[in-house]
C-alpha cells in the first residue's frame, strides 16, 4: 500500500510539472505543494443517486484517497443544475470549493435560463473528464419492446402517452425532444428534480417512458425494472450490448452523449487547476476506478485543461443550435 502511495505521489509530481511547470512563478508552486491541506469541497448540482452524482462519488473517493485529503459531494439541487453552479460560483476561488457537473449545467443552460452568473467568464476548467451513453426506458410492465413499438403506440388515435424529464433543459430532456421530433410525435412531459426521482417516477407508474444516463439506470435494467430499447450513442454500448442504437431505429439524428467536467470558481489559481488537472488524470486511468466506472456506462474521456475555453465555447453553440431548431422552450 505504502509503495503504491509512493508511486502514486511520484505521477502526479510527474504530470503536474508536465502541465504546469514552465511559467509558474514561485508562490504558485508553494500553493500546489501544499494542496490539498483540508477538506474539499466538490458541488453536484445533480440529485443524489443520479449519473452525475454516481461519477463524481466514484471518482471524489479516489481523489480522496491519492491526495490525502476527504473531497466531499454536496448536492445542490434544482433548475437544472443552475442553484448549484449559482452557489459555487460565489464560493471562494481557493481550490476547496469545485464543481462536477454535466453538460446540460455548463452548456445547455445558458441558452435556456436567465443565469446569474455567466458560466465562460465565472468558472475555470478543470475539464472534460467523462462521458457516458443515454438510454430510453420504459418499465418492466410496459408492452413497448423497441422504439417502433413507442412510436406507433404514441400516434395511435386517441392515446395520450407521458415520459419523465429529469430537468428541464437537462441533456435526458433535450435527447427525449430530439426523439419526439424525429419521430414527428407529441408527447406530454412530466418534470421531476433529478435523475433519481424520475426514475423512481417511471417504477411507480407515473410516466411511460425516461432518457437517462447508463450510470443511474443500469442496476434497474439488470433487474428487470427497467427496458431499454434503444441508445443515442453512435454506436452500441458495451454495457448493454443487445441494445440497438437510434441510428439503428431510424432515427440518426438522436444521438447524443452525456459530458462531465469538473470546474472551479474563476480565479482560482492556475497551479491548483493544473494539479487538480494531474489528479484527475491519474485517478481516471486507474485499473479499479475504470472497472468501477464501466460498471456505471461511464468512459473516462480526459481533454488537456488548456482545451476547455474552446471546448465550451463550441458546446454552447451546437447546444443553441438545436434548441432553437426543436423550439425548445422552458
């Protein structure tokens, strides 16, 4: 155990001189020598329980454990994801206080909501770390078995059929709207707060149908509570091989994956980010933490730190894109 700290330690002295070395002055490199020295600090502005959350758990131990000190996950739930990101982004730009949020938080929001904050200019990038395929389910006692099958049953004259929305503006939705659209089909939503409760929804009967992340889903299509019949990936998952895509379906245009970030209050110093960067990085390529994760849907997809301001610039406009090409409103 000792050994492995110690090699641990050496790889992220390693890769944080490899991000950051060059043109950091003195002070800075004291301040990533002693980071993390308390407690961290880590908002999820996703329900506990959801795909975010599942990530962030998984990946805040390993940190936890590789850098010595407790990084904790506080949900801050609501708007889509948009109270927890309003939090974080008054909390002090130290390196004690991070967020580790989806896409519909830090790209998809903006177009959606009147923001008190403005996520380019009020958070700095840790980056991209993840990403994970989004399944349309429907439950157990549910007579749909593929997408054909939804269609068909929500143009049937007469028939009113309801899915669960995760959040409004959240990615779950904005796939759900792509379907509807492609399909040239009117379903009605009903919004829960969280990935969490609207599948709970779904089990008790609420809605008929749910788009969620692998990472909050898969233990229920174990089970049998859940069915997918299809996936927006590009291509089939490995965790749920028999599941077809919606390419597959018809329905190339529906394809869509869920991003992760990690972000920090703007201002926080540039030798925290880089170590925090390094951190990632090595947790993410662990053996365990990648078995852990593919157990969830989720591949670790680290982007270099520099490339975030491009990155979200970009996904913000392909996210404006669409919405306004669906008539997406809130």
């Amino acid at each position: 155990m000792i050994q492995r700290r110690a090699l641990t330690k050496r790889a992220f002295a390693l890769l944080g001189g490899a991000t950051a070395a060059a043109n950091l002055p003195g002070r800075a490199w004291a301040q990533e020598a002693a980071y993390p020295d308390h407690t961290v600090n880590v908002v999820c502005p996703w329900a506990a329980g959801g795909s975010t959350d599942a990530f962030a758990r998984v990946l805040c131990a390993r940190l936890s454990t590789d850098l010595g000190k407790p990084f904790v996950v506080e949900n801050r739930t609501g708007a889509s994801g948009t109270i927890g990101m309003l939090a974080a982004a008054r909390m002090r730009a130290d390196g004690y206080n991070l967020v580790i949020a989806p896409g519909s938080t830090w790209s998809i929001a903006p177009n959606l909501y009147p923001l008190q904050y403005d996520t380019q200019r009020d958070f700095a990038g840790v980056g991209m770390l993840a990403t994970m395929p989004i399944f349309a389910l429907v439950p157990r006692n549910s007579p749909i078995r593929s997408i054909a099958d939804y269609v068909a049953l929500a143009k049937r004259p007469g028939h009113r059929e309801v899915y669960a929305n995760p959040g409004s503006g959240s990615t779950p939705h904005l796939a759900a709207e792509m379907f509807l659209q492609a399909a040239n089909i009117q379903v009605t939503d009903v919004g829960y707060r969280g990935g969490s409760p609207a599948v709970q929804g779904v089990l008790a009967g609420e809605a008929g149908l749910i788009f969620q992340p692998a990472a909050s889903v898969l233990s229920f299509m174990q089970s049998g509570d859940l069915r997918a019949i299809g996936v927006t990936a590009r291509q089939r998952t490995p965790v749920a091989p028999e599941v077809p895509t919606f390419a597959e379906a018809g329905y190339p245009d529906v394809e869509v994956g869920e991003d992760v970030a990690m972000l920090a209050p703007s201002g926080t110093p540039a030798a925290i980010l880089a170590k925090l960067h390094a951190a990632c990085t090595v947790a993410l390529a662990a053996a365990e933490v990648r078995e852990r994760l593919a157990v969830l849907g989720v591949t670790p997809a680290v982007r270099p730190m520099a490339q975030w301001p491009a990155f979200l610039a970009a996904d913000t406009a392909k996210w404006r894109d669409v919405i306004r090409q669906r008539n997406i409103h809130l």
